[in-house]
C-alpha cells in the first residue's frame, strides 16, 4: 500500500484497519506475557545453612601423639589440672587458679613420673601462670588464635597417663573476641590450664576456666617477661587418692638401644605393708647384679632397695616393696642383670 487515500472513504477504512490492529495488540501482548511468565521455571531457594557437627579431632594421628608429648598434669593440696611446656628449659603454662595462693604442687609427667615445682611468674588478672619442672618433654608450638571464627573445630588436650581425663577433647568456637575465647565443649575440671589446639598442633589459647580460653597471643608479654626467672620452690603437694594414672600411655616410648623402665604397677603401695610390684619396660636380663633400687625424688635421704627382684620375662620385673619406708614419691633405679644401670624417671608414691 504505497499509495495515500485519495477519498473521505479510503481515509476512514485505513483508520477502522490501524484501530483494529491496535485493540489486538493490547489484548494479546499481555496474555502472552503471562503466558511466558508462567511457563518459566521459577528460582530455586537457597537451602538454610545448618551447623555440622564437630568433628573428633583435628589432629592427625601423629600431630596428637607430638602434641601430647608436652602436655602434663599439675596437682596442689586439693585438686588438679594441665600444664603443658612451652621451652626447652622446662618451663609449663598453667591456670593461675591452680598455683596461687601458695599452694604445694607437684607435676605429674606423661610417663608417670612425679616433680617438684618451680613458680615462676603469675597473672591473675590473665588467670595464667608459669612453672618450671625439670622434666623431657616437647615444646609446643603457639598459633594465631585471630584466625579463629565462630563455629571452626578445636582440640582441649591433657595429660595422657592420666585415666581420669580424655586426652583430646573435641571443641568448637561459639565466639571469638581480641581478649578471650569461648568453647563449646564437654570439658572437666582437669583440663583447666590445659592448652586449646588448632590445626598443626599449634596452641591457640590457654583453658582459664570451663569453657573460657585466653588467646595464646595475650600470654606472650608475661612469657618473655618470666623467661628466665630463678622461680619459688613450691611444698610437694600429696598426690590425691582420686587421681588415676593409667597403666601405659596413649604415646609410645622414645626408641633405645638399651633397657627401659616404662611403668610401675601399682604405682601407689602403703607403707604399713609389704607390697609386690611389677615393673615394665624392655631389655630386663637375669643375673646376679640384679637389683632395683627407689630413690626419693624430693629428699635426700630415705633409698631402699627392693627386695626379691625376679625375672618374669625380658618385659617385666617383679620386686617387693618392703614395709616402714619413707611417705614420699620415690623413682626407680635398676640394675640390671649384666651390671647394666638404668635410670627411669617412673616413680613409686609410698602412702601413709
């Protein structure tokens, strides 16, 4: 149609024609509009976040069995925690709620072996403190607890030769602060002072109280300021009835190349009686030199010797602790079958 109405008539059928066409269109355009609508697949909804579950541990097996090499027990007059060793001379981060107010202490090692105890430094506004004890053991390494967030998996780790405690204890953050972490975790009192662990092995913070951490970063300071102090000697507290030591623990012994002594049992005998006790390690021979020895770990005097010692096999000896020694905590010496001597730190608690 390249040519214009040239009459009244043609002019008003071209216009009828636009009106029509026009009314069609805005009846049809959004009927298919909806019809486009309707047939599109509508979004998805984004699915609700829901926390998992923590996870057991988040330690490798080996990184649990280094790490526990440097966590330790303290005990005072009337309870117990963890101290784990944060330098090669022997220095121990704790609770300061566990060695203030001049409590007598004593450290129990993860062989089982008894210490006196050195306080070093304490800060009770941080609720830590520090110990010095003369004992093997790895130091641990320290993290940075900023890294933490809410819900990421931790480990609270303690002594493992203690029976009364899980050595690893699963954990999750439920805040972090600059000036203090909160856990979610089926803690004991025993694991108060005890360290709170990343991955690695590494320390984040340090078990103040049920539940509540002090980031390792805020310890730092008192740490380099303690570093070398002489320290107190503290009384050697007595060792609780309630306290279990388990009979091996959950680390293997450092290899060696000569006789070992790994554990006593019972590790507890009374003075009013006589009481046999087996003693086990690796590398025991018969022979006339055969002899076992206690000595005090705290005082100079109060030695015996064991009488009866007998071979049962190159793994374990047997030995009567006679009656009337000393109470006090006492290590054992062996000498071996072939002359060999063998110092242990394992030690004997003879009991009123």
């Amino acid at each position: 149609m390249s040519r214009l109405p040239k009459s009244r008539l043609e002019q008003l059928l071209a216009a009828l024609v636009i009106a029509l066409v026009l009314t069609g269109a805005a009846i049809l355009i959004p009927t298919a509009a909806q019809r486009l609508l309707a047939s599109r697949p509508s979004a998805t909804p984004s699915p609700t976040a829901t926390p998992t579950a923590p996870p057991a541990s988040v330690l490798l097996p080996d990184e649990l069995d280094r790490a526990l090499e440097g966590v330790m027990t303290v005990v005072n007059s009337h309870t117990f925690g963890t101290a784990f060793l944060i330098d090669s001379q022997g220095d121990f981060l704790t609770a300061a709620s566990l060695v203030g107010g001049g409590e007598s202490l004593r450290l129990v090692d993860n062989s089982g072996s008894m210490h006196t105890v050195r306080l070093v430094g304490l800060d009770t506004a941080l609720g830590i403190a520090q110990v010095r004890v003369t004992t093997q053991g790895r130091p641990m390494p320290f993290g940075n607890p900023a890294v933490l967030v809410r819900n990421d998996p931790v480990v609270v780790l303690a002594n493992p030769r203690i029976e009364n405690l899980p050595p690893s204890t699963p954990a999750v953050v439920s805040s972090a602060t600059d000036t203090q972490l909160r856990l979610q975790v089926e803690d004991l009192p025993g694991n108060v002072g005890g360290p709170v662990v990343g991955p690695g092995g590494k320390v984040l913070g340090i078990l103040t109280a049920s539940g509540t951490a002090l980031p390792i970063n805020l310890a730092e300071p008192d740490i380099a300021q303690w570093h070398g102090q002489a320290g107190t000697l503290a009384a050697l507290a007595p060792f609780p009835s309630y306290l279990v030591l388990r009979t091996s623990a959950t680390t293997s012994p450092p290899p060696s190349s000569g006789p070992t002594i790994q554990a006593i049992s019972p590790s507890r005998v009374s003075t009013g009686q006589a009481t046999l006790v087996s003693i086990h390690g690796s590398g025991f021979i018969a022979g006339p030199m055969l002899r076992i020895r206690f000595v005090p770990l705290a005082s100079p005097s109060g030695a015996f010797t064991g009488l009866a010692p007998t071979l049962v096999s190159p793994s374990t000896l047997t030995v009567k602790v006679p009656a009337g020694q000393v109470v006090q905590d006492y290590v054992v010496q062996l000498v071996n079958g072939d002359g060999t001597i063998v110092s242990s730190r394992i030690a004997l608690t003879v009991t009123p």
